[in-house]
C-alpha cells in the first residue's frame, strides 16, 4: 500500500439522449444512452491510513455517512482485499463538491466510481477495470461507465457499455436551482417505458430525445422555462433525469458568451466533452 495523498477531478457526464425501452421484472429499466463525460467536476482527495479506518471528512447535509455512496465504495474496495491487508487499509476523504445534487449530472455516481478507482490504487487492490465496474453495479447504474473511464453508449440498465469516441464539443450546463430524485422520476407511471431501441451504428445520425423530459417538465415547470430560453441559442436537453440542460458549442467562445447571460435565479458552467475520464489521466501519471 501507499502512503502518497492524492487528488483526483471526479467528472460529471451528460446524458446525450437517453431511451427507456423497457422494464425488467425487478423494477430496474432498460434504456439506451449516450454518455459523455465531461472536463468538469468535483475535486476528491484521498489520504492513506494504516489502521483500517474510513473517514468522509466533508458533510453532506442529510446523508448520514454510512448510507453515502463514498463510504460504501470505499467498503466494498476494501472487502475484496485480503484480511492482513483489510486490517491496515484505511483512508480520509474530502471533497470539494461543485456538481448539483438532483442534476443528471451523474455527480454521486462519478464519487463513488473514483473513489472505487482511487483506492484500488493506493491500497493496490489489484481489481481489474472489470471487476470495478461489477462493484459499482451495487453502487448504481451509471457508476460502470465512470469506472470504465470513456464517453460511452450504454445499454441495459446502464452497464452495458460500448466506448465512443465524439469529435471535441463545448457544453453550457444550466442549473435552474431544481433539485429531482431519480427515483420520482422513474417510478411515475407518465413516463415512456417502450420506446423502440436503435442500433448503436444509426446513433451517430443523432438521436435528440430523452424520454425522461416531458415527466420533469410536468413536475418542474421551472425545468421547462430553463429550457424553452436555452433553445435560443441550440437544441436545448435535459440529461439524466435533471434538472440540468445543456447545448452544444463548437468552441468555448462561443459558450462562455451564452453563459453570461443566464438569468438571475439559474446557474451555469462552460466545459469541454472529453472522451476518456480524468481520473484515469491523472492515475496513469502517478
């Protein structure tokens, strides 16, 4: 094991379209999407103990430790490690957490894939990318694609993944100040649950849809109005299931001069679409 602190950007991703096809007998849905990972994120530092313990040293209001996902990956990493090991392997967490909670923007799923990521290095766990993502399974549907570290298509529930490779954008994400529980949104019986699946080669014609959006617009009519004003200037999109939109730019330019023009109430940030996750950049150079 090593004794070397380190800190890793933990992304947010967009959800470039996003299908529900279906419905599985236990209550998971079946969908397609389109991640792209961003080069935008929270900052997350990890401090190597000897004595077995883990620490979250930032407060998430409302969440007791143990119930966080951060906690959680960090116990299951140290679960596969062997007894000897499992007795030294401890570690302090904090984070510096700038993605909005309730946003789309995968913000809990990409803690809990670095911290998976993060500690299978220090503590040289030695778990194959693989076996990381069948951990992160456990830890929620969009934690493999953070675990496997590329944008991505997606299918199954989410863990089915096939790498892309997206020619470089620019995004402008706006947050309208709505905080949206994933699960309201799937368990609401107005949401589309057979839309028809497409094969993964007609994706890159496009595919501008998220099943997802007409459900939160109902609920969230602040939603709606962040929306209808982004689509002045692009195709305007939820990800996830919100609350965050986003457009598409071709340089940065031309998204920071949208971005200075959010309303008061909103909030927003310009970032780039990157095809492989930081944290896997940042680990390679250690």
């Amino acid at each position: 094991m090593t004794n070397s602190s380190i800190r890793l950007l933990s992304p947010a991703k967009l959800n470039l379209f996003l299908l529900i096809t279906g419905r599985r007998a236990d209550g998971y849905h079946l969908l397609q999407t389109l991640f792209q990972i961003l080069d935008y994120g929270d900052s997350m530092y990890f401090s190597p103990r000897q004595d077995g313990q883990i620490r979250l040293l930032t407060d998430f209001a409302g969440i007791p430790p143990q119930d966080n996902l951060i906690v959680r990956a960090a116990k299951l990493v140290q679960e596969q490690l062997s007894p000897t090991k499992r007795k030294l392997a401890g570690v302090d967490i904090s984070i510096d957490k700038v993605l909005h909670m309730g946003g789309g923007l995968g913000g809990g799923s990409s803690n809990a894939a670095t911290t998976l990521l993060a500690l299978n290095h220090l503590w040289q766990a030695n778990l194959s990318l693989t076996q990381l993502g069948q951990i992160g399974v456990q830890l929620g549907a969009d934690v493999p694609v953070f675990v496997a570290g590329n944008t991505a298509y997606a299918e199954g529930v989410g863990e089915q993944l096939t790498p892309a490779s997206l020619k470089e954008s620019w995004y402008l994400v706006l947050n309208p100040q709505v905080s949206i529980s994933t699960a309201e949104i799937f368990s609401n019986p107005q949401l589309t649950r057979d839309s028809t699946a497409i094969k993964i080669p007609a994706l890159a014609t496009g595919c501008i849809r998220n099943d997802c959006q007409e459900v939160v617009e109902n609920l969230h009519p602040e939603v709606a109005r962040a929306r209808l004003w982004l689509a002045k200037f692009g195709t305007s999109q939820l990800t996830g299931t919100g609350a965050c939109l986003f457009v598409r730019f071709p340089t940065e330019a031309d998204a920071l001069e949208v971005a200075n023009q959010i309303p008061s109430g909103w909030k927003g940030f310009v970032a780039r679409g990157i095809n492989q996750s930081p944290v896997h950049t940042q680990l390679g150079q250690l």
